[in-house]
C-alpha cells in the first residue's frame, strides 16, 4: 500500500487523527515508537532548528524534501508535508510535487499566500489571487503519479491583508471544487467561532470532504479547552500539533544546559540515572546498532566480520 493509500485509509476508518509536529528523522522515530499513526512536518520547524532562521520563506524547496526524504527512510508510518506556496508560481508547484511524491510522503500541503510567504501566525501575510491559488492545486493535481497521493489547500485568507472568513469559506471552496483531498484553515485564535463556521460552510458544499485542523502551538488553548473530539464533531479529521519536536527540544536543551552549567559533572550525572529508566534510555537500539551489525554478519565475508567484533568492546 503506497504511503497516500494508507493515509486515506486511517482518515476513513478513524474518528480523527492527531499527531504532534516535528522537524527530524529522530523526531519521527521517536513518535511512531509512541503509537502515533501519522507524521506532520512543518517549514517553522524545520527553518529553525535546522538553519537557525524563522519562517519567512528563506528555506528552499531542495532543502525541505531532503529533510522530509529523510524523515520517511526513517518511519513506516504515512507523512503529511509542509511545502509552504509550492516555492513559486505553478510551474514551480509541479517540480515540487513531484520531489516530494519522489521522496515518499503521503501528502503535501500547499498554502495561497505570495512567495516568500511568511508564518501563519504572524503578521505581514499576502495572498495570491484565488484564480491563482487554484490553478497551483490543479497543477499538483495534475501531475501527481499516484492517484492516492493527496494534495491539500490551505488558505491563511482569515488573518491575511484584504482577507476575512467570508474570503477563507469561498477559497476553500474553490480549492474543494479543483479537486482537492483536504482542505486545511489557518485561524488567528483558539476560539470555536471561526472554525465552527468555516466548518459548517464547507460540510454543507463538500460534506464528505475532510478538513485539516492546526492546534497551533501559537495560540493559548488554555482560554479556550478545545478537545480533539471537538474538533472531530466539527469535521476536523485531521489534526496537529505544531512544533512539538521544535519546542520540547529547546525547553528540554535550555534545562539541561543551564544545569550543566551550574552544577558541572554531576548534572551529567543525575541525567544519565535519569535517562536510564526512560523509554528512550536504550538510545543505542533506538540507533538500531543491533540491527546494522545483523545486516553486517549477513552480507560480510565471516572472517572480516569476526575481525571487526571478536573482542571489540563497546554494544
């Protein structure tokens, strides 16, 4: 079953699915081992923790599909790609598409802000014509070679300059009606009000048609205790929860730094006590050293393999 097909087939046999978003390989190692069906990656992730730089649309398309190409020699499980505006007008969505059905993802998502575009969440955003934005879907449509490969819309038309919910609803319509797998909305706040109405738009036009949910990590859920199920009542069938990978490991880094920092080797110390009775404590397995060294006693000659490991120390 090609990655799309699987996708599909968790989203039609599943009240929802949820998972956090992250940025590399370990990442998503880390959360199929924690049961997770599926895998979002996303470009704020990825510009921060891998170039150091915002998401402003400064990281390039080769940049990203090497990343999210890695990301999926890693994992068994279906990926949902972040490929910002398609990095260009059609011709260049047609090129990126193609690199990333190439490189094993299951979906990509394609949003209808200018190039470079900037975070959904921060301001300063432009959108392109809605004629525009359509013909960029119909061009990954087009060119896509696996029917099951999903192409999803998503419209930062809400929160954008000379945008509004009413401008969001008609573009997800549009984007519906160029044959769109899924259609994702960006909001500006944790609130119901415009999720319930976008919702209740689109359900009537395409009830059968799921919409992609971002509990972003932007906005303050705590005012506003939406549930997963909530969501999923909506019509939310898909959901993530951006920048987890990104944001667990710079408050996870930070801590221990600073206390390597004050206390010196024996912060070293506790952490390792710490980390042995951890799920990921066994960071040599996770590596999958064991199985690297079966595939060498495999395909190796015997005596080179028996020279490499008879009284080598170490796993």
């Amino acid at each position: 079953m090609s990655p799309g097909a699987r996708l599909r087939e968790l989203i039609a046999n599943r009240k929802y699915l949820a998972t956090p978003g992250l940025t590399t390989p370990l990442h998503a190692m880390i959360v199929e081992r924690a049961g997770f069906d599926t895998i979002y990656t996303g470009g704020y992730d990825v510009s921060l923790t891998l170039f150091g730089l915002p998401d402003v649309g400064l990281i390039t398309a080769t940049e990203m599909c090497a990343n999210v190409r890695n990301i999926a020699r890693s994992v068994k499980i279906p990926i949902i790609a972040d490929i910002d505006t398609g990095y260009g007008n059609a011709l260049n969505v047609i090129r990126t598409v193609q690199d990333y059905e190439d490189a094993g993802v299951a979906c990509v998502h394609i949003e209808d802000q200018v190039h470079p575009k900037k975070c959904g969440h921060v301001a300063g955003k432009e959108l392109v014509s809605r004629d525009e934005a359509v013909g960029k879907l119909k061009a990954a449509i087009d060119i896509k070679k696996n029917k099951d490969f999903m192409i999803m819309a998503r419209t930062d038309a809400i929160a954008a300059t000379g945008g509004g919910i009413d401008e969001a609803i008609a573009r997800g319509k549009a984007y519906a009606r160029a044959g769109c797998d899924m259609v994702w909305a960006e909001f500006p706040s944790a609130s119901m009000e415009l999720p319930k109405k976008f919702s209740e738009a689109m359900r009537k036009s395409f009830p059968d048609l799921p919409l992609y949910f971002n509990y972003s990590a932007n906005l303050n859920w705590a005012a506003y205790p939406s549930s997963f199920d909530d969501l999923a009542a909506l019509g939310y069938r898909v959901i993530h929860v951006s920048l987890c990978g990104m944001r667990t490991t710079m408050q996870s880094m930070w801590d221990y730094a600073v206390d390597l920092k004050e206390r010196g080797s024996q912060a070293e110390i506790d952490f390792q006590k710490q980390l042995s009775k951890h799920p990921m404590g066994k960071f040599h397995e996770i590596a999958r050293f064991p199985e690297f060294k079966a595939l060498e006693e495999k395909y190796l000659p015997d005596e080179q393999f028996q020279n490499k490991y008879d009284g080598a120390v170490g796993l």
